[in-house]
C-alpha cells in the first residue's frame, strides 16, 4: 500500500514519524492556514480528516519537541499579568 494512501485507516498523508524535520513544520504551517477555511466551508467528513491529520502532525512536533520553549505570555499566568486581572477570584457582584 502507498504510504501516501491509507483508505482503510484514518492516516492521510505521509506518515508524520517519516517527515523530517523541515517537511513536518511547512506540513503544520500548510495544515494551520487551512484550518479556519476547513472549519467554516468544508464538509463533516473533510472536517474529520483535518482533525485527525492536525492531531497526528501536532503529536509529532511535541514528541520531538518535549523540551520547546514555552513563552511566558502563553500561560495562564501570563495571561493574567497581561490583563492585570487574577481569574482564580471571583468579582463580587454589586461591589
């Protein structure tokens, strides 16, 4: 069987563990730009698919890449200092 065709399963695509590094990211920069496009006009099965193949390349960035860099302002807590607002506490109504 082609490793580019594997009807009977839910792979498409090159088999992400294959790709080397450079081909995985332009596959997770392509499968990125798509998205919102996949999302908002494709059908349930292309949509599906999309998910699947996001799920299998994004799997594999973080497989090799456990260990990449996190930046501040893309936590929770950097959030929080971002917006000056601490969520962890409630507002009071009325106060």
């Amino acid at each position: 069987m082609d490793e580019h065709d594997e009807r009977g399963s839910a792979m498409t695509g090159v088999d992400p563990s294959h790709l080397d590094d450079q081909q995985l990211m332009k596959e997770l920069e392509t499968i990125h730009r798509t998205r919102h496009d996949t999302l908002l006009y494709g059908s349930n099965d292309a949509l599906r698919a999309h998910n699947e193949r996001m799920a299998q390349l994004e799997g594999e960035y973080l497989r090799r890449n456990p260990q990449r860099p996190v930046a501040a302002g893309r936590t929770r807590e950097g959030a929080r200092e971002r917006t000056g607002s601490d969520t962890t506490t409630p507002a009071t109504p009325g106060t």
